[in-house]
C-alpha cells in the first residue's frame, strides 16, 4: 500500500512539473498566470487536429475567476468557433489547465503553421479575472479583440 502511495505521489508530482511543457506566456492578470499552446491532439501524428490548450495559474492569496471568451477563424473558409461565455475558478495556488480542466479547444485545420503565418487565427474576444468573494472585476486583459 505504501508503495502505491508513493507511486501515486511521484506521477503527481512529475505530471504537475512537466506537464507545462510547450505552453508560452499570453498575460498575467491580477496574480493569474495565463499561458497558451498550440499542438496536435496526438503529438506524433501531424495529421491529427490541432489544439489550443489554455493554462491558469493563481499565484495570490485569494480565490478568482477567470472568465473569457474564445473565437476561432478560418478566414479562407469563412469558418468561425465560438467557446461562448466561460468562467474558471482557480483557488490561491492552483493550476487549471489543458484537457483534464476542460481547457482545449480545437482549432480549424491540421496545419500549425497556418496559425503562426496568419492564414487562420484564435483570439479572445474578452477576457477578464473577478474576485470570487465579491465578484468585482479586478483586471481585464488589453490583448482582447472586441
């Protein structure tokens, strides 16, 4: 039993210090850390679809909210997703991010590069951290596209 403690304790311990791999800053906002990345569902197939992986990271003393919303765009199709209005709350401390927060979304297209070169784009439209006990707006991001 204490070994399976242990092993438990180390792919914890190993997920939450690697699992950050490949994201990139985006902005902090009121003590919350917010990271992107951008990679394909399964990291070996290229062909799979792409996918924006959102992290948070509340490195203050109190409860927040996260509340955003994401579009997506393919200009040359015309296409557009929409995450609608989503709201995460992150307690001091915490890191919510990736699928096992419900934190991906999946973009259009197979081809990374598309994104970086302009072709197609991903952007929050708002974006903004409340305080959880109040729930007054304590920052709103100026890299939002209204």
């Amino acid at each position: 039993m204490k070994k399976l403690v242990l092993i438990v304790a180390i792919a914890i311990a190993s997920f939450s210090v690697f699992g950050q791999n490949g994201y990139t800053d985006f902005e902090t906002l009121a003590d919350i850390q917010i990271k992107t990345k951008l990679a394909h569902s399964k990291a070996k197939d290229a062909s799979s679809p792409i996918e924006l992986s959102l992290f948070f990271q509340n490195t203050g003393t109190t409860e927040a909210i996260v509340c955003y919303e994401l579009y997506i765009e393919d200009e040359e199709s015309g296409e557009i997703r929409h995450s609608g209005h989503k709201t995460v709350k992150v307690r001091p401390g915490q890191k919510q991010m990736g699928k096992i927060s419900n934190l991906c979304y999946e973009l259009v297209g197979k081809n990374i590069d598309d994104y970086t070169n302009g072709k197609k784009r991903w952007y929050f439209k708002s974006l903004l951290v409340k305080d959880s006990a109040t729930d007054e707006v304590i920052a709103t991001s100026s890299k939002t596209e209204e």
